[in-house]
C-alpha cells in the first residue's frame, strides 16, 4: 500500500486540487480497492485498475462539490513532493520552481484534457490502457493527447508571461 | 457560373489543377472580389512567396494549427523536416516546443506525491474494521444460536459433562467463593465490568453490539472510522484532529452516540428487569 499511496494521493491532488480533499478521497479509495481486490483479474494491470478506481472516484467526488464553493488551489510545495531530490540546491531550486509552474499551468486547461496529461503524462499509463478506461476508441485518445499536449504548452507559456494562451 | 472557394483558387495559381474555361472565368471573378487571393497571385508572380508555408497557411487550417499538430503528436517529440520552413519564421511555435521539452520532463515528477504519516495508519484502521465486521458476516446467526443451544442443552442433560455448569460459571463471574478454579479474588478484580452487571444484561448489550457491528454499509464503516478518529485524537495516537475532520465527524457523532445509547439502554433494561425480581 505504501508504494501506490502516493499515486493515488497525487492523483487526487491534481484533480481535485484540494490537500484535504484529495487526502481524504485517497483513503476511501484504497478501502474501495480493498473492498474489490477480488474483482481483479489481471494482477499485472493493478496500477491502471487502482488509478481507474481513483479516478471515477475523483470524477464522482467533484460532481458532488460543485455545489460548493471552489476549492484554493494548492501551491505543489504543500503538497509534499517525492520526486527525485538529487542535484543539489541550486537544481532543486530550480525543479521546484519548474513543478510549480507546470502545476499551475494544469489548472488553466480544461478538465478532459488535465485528465489526459494526468494519465498518460504524468501516471505513465500506455494510451491502450487509458482508451480502454476511458472506453474510448484509441485513435481519440491520441488525438486528445496532442490536443491536451498543445493546450497544457500554451498554458506554461502563459505562466511564463511570454505568449497568450 | 457558380462561385469559386479560396481553396480551388490557391489550387489553380499553384498549377495544382488545370481549369477550362467556364473555371477560369469563375477564378477571375474570384480575384476580383477576393483580396486575399488576389494578393497571394501578385506575391506568387513576383516570386516572393514561400511555397510550403503558404501551401500550410491556405489548406483547411492554419499553418501554425497543422504544425501544432505535428509538434504534440505521440512519438512527434522531433518534428518532420516539413516543418522546418515554418519553424523557421514562426516565433510562436518554436515557443511552444520550448514549453513542450521543458514540461514533458516535469510532469513524470508530479507523479508522487506524499500523503503524510497519517494516511497508513488511517486506512489500515478503517479496513481493519471492516475486515472484523466481514469475518463476523461470514457465519450466519442461525450457526451461532444453534451453537448456543446445543451447549445449554448439554448443560441440562442428566450426566452431561457440563450439567450443572451454568451456575457454576455465573458463579465464578460474580465472584462466588470458591467456584472459580482461580479463587474468587482474581474474578473480582480482573472480570469488574462482568461482576457490575448481571450476566443477562451485559448478554442483552452484547447482543444490541453485535446487531450494530453486523450493520452493513457505509454507516457502520463510517461509525467505525469515528470512533477510530476520536480514540487517535484523545489517546494522541494519530495527531490532532483538524478543523475539517471535527466538522466531518459531527455528524458521525451523532452516530455514535445513538448507538451507545442503544447498548446502555439495554443493559440498563435488563437491569431494572434483575432489581424487579430481587424485591
């Protein structure tokens, strides 16, 4: 559990951008993925099945908080990174500032394409694997990947104050 | 003589396509009213027109949308040597494979992050509840009484090995004098919750406790889960609980204070029934 915790918490992170939220969404989706181990049949395809079941839940638990005012975007330091911290300072200075900014900038574009560079960018998920969570021929989801790719750039350089999005 | 689009016209002027003469009168009509097209015949006869970016700019979309596709595809990490010409006057998309190199190396670090110290502990609390709620659900009450009535019956058979256990037992619980094969001192003090209460009441709350943790659903687990929550938070086990969990766990209060109702009322039924027998 120890080893998937942090995806699934930094699924949630990214979509729902609320800490408290996305923490709280992550343990009810490892009680869920508990609860339906049984329901595996390819232990192999575990990461994507744990992520499907975090993403419909993320999916589900926004719908209900629409209601509700938004959520304060996080800034990506709070949320407490893993990634890899050699380099030394200066090139930590530096990743952080560059996760920060990209961390942003996935919250300028819109939510079908986020969930794209979520999965495929970001979770490493084959796109065979994404059309059949999503259960989308694969050709549109290569073509949404370009599409969220193109809009996700655009975004960072609006972050970057160079060219409008 | 039908209308012409820009598209044909931009054919025709690059010798991509040979009009008759109903076409060619249609393509003249074009460039009177199109200044666009009659622009590009001008630059293209003067031989100052880049032929690939504008065969890019004037076919379905624009030059910079087509090489946008080609820059973002899956696998177009390098693009074609078609593109060169536009890259090479296009500020804006060398920008955008700028953007494109320096993020597609960011986002595989967004990928994990940590939850905290509490996350572990919290999840592994709520399915170990519900992993003893499962266990209890796996033998069917009706095991349980027939296991329960065969016992009293052997209690009751003549030469039984266990006739004549029930006072005995109940006996040894109160701390009766010399029925318990520990002696009576060890009963009083260590079985003190028992001792306080007739058996039949604490059988009566055990039986109301084991309705409710039998509960299925989301309920029982969230109930659980608050009564794990508050236990970490006053034992200091699991960190201070935050403003948001106290709001969360309100309602769940409410919960469980009913359910210690339910228990405590039972008990205390049972009780007033063993005060009314004795006087």
């Amino acid at each position: 559990m120890r080893s998937q915790q942090g995806r699934v918490y930094a699924l949630c992170c990214h979509i729902l951008r609320d800490r408290d939220e996305a923490l709280d969404l992550a343990q009810e989706v490892f009680v869920r993925v508990w609860r339906r181990l049984d329901a595996l049949e390819d232990p192999e395809r575990f990461v994507s099945w744990m992520l499907s079941i975090a993403r419909n839940a993320a999916i589900d638990h926004g719908r209900r908080a629409k209601a509700r005012p938004p959520a304060q975007d996080i800034p990506v330091e709070d949320m407490g990174s893993l990634a890899d911290q050699s380099g030394g300072p200066a090139m930590d200075a530096e990743r952080e500032s560059d996760r920060q900014m990209v961390h942003r900038a996935l919250g300028r574009i819109g939510e079908i394409h986020r969930e794209i560079i979520l999965l495929h960018e970001i979770q490493g998920l084959a796109l065979e694997e994404i059309a059949r969570m999503l259960g989308l021929p694969l050709g549109t989801v290569k073509s949404r990947t370009t599409r969220a790719r193109h809009e996700l750039a655009k975004a960072v350089l609006a972050e970057e104050g160079g060219l409008s999005a | 003589m039908s209308k012409m689009n820009c598209e044909r016209a931009v054919e025709i002027l690059f010798g991509a396509a040979t009009p008759d003469a109903i076409e060619r009168r249609a393509l003249d009509q074009h460039l009177r009213e199109c200044s666009d097209c009659a622009d590009f015949q001008s630059r293209l006869e003067s031989e100052e027109v880049d032929l690939l970016a504008e065969v890019l700019a004037q076919t379905t979309a624009s030059g910079c949308e087509r090489a946008a596709d080609q820059i973002f595809a899956v696998g177009g990490e390098e693009p074609p040597e078609i593109l060169g010409t536009h890259l090479q006057r296009c500020e804006h998309c060398r920008a955008l494979i700028r953007a494109r190199d320096r993020t597609l190396g960011v986002l595989p670090q967004l990928a994990v992050l940590d939850p905290g110290d509490v996350f572990t502990a919290r999840v592994l609390a709520r399915t170990r509840v519900e992993s003893r709620s499962r266990h209890w659900m796996e033998y069917p009450v009706e095991w349980a009484y027939g296991i329960a009535v065969a016992i009293a019956l052997l209690m009751l058979i003549p030469n039984s090995p266990l006739q004549g256990t029930s006072q005995e037992l109940l006996s040894w619980l109160r701390g009766g004098e010399g029925e318990s094969p520990r002696g009576a001192g060890w009963a009083q003090a260590t079985v003190i919750p028992l001792s306080m209460f007739p058996v039949e009441a604490v059988r009566e709350g055990t039986r109301i406790g084991g309705e409710l943790e039998t509960e299925t659903g989301e309920r029982a687990t969230q109930v659980s889960w608050a009564f794990d929550s508050f236990g970490g938070h006053f034992l200091d086990l699991g960190g201070a609980l935050t403003e948001r969990d106290w709001e969360e766990l309100r309602p769940l209060w409410r919960e469980m204070q009913c359910d210690v109702r339910l228990v405590w009322r039972g008990i205390r039924g049972q009780l007033q029934a063993e005060t009314d027998r004795n006087c």
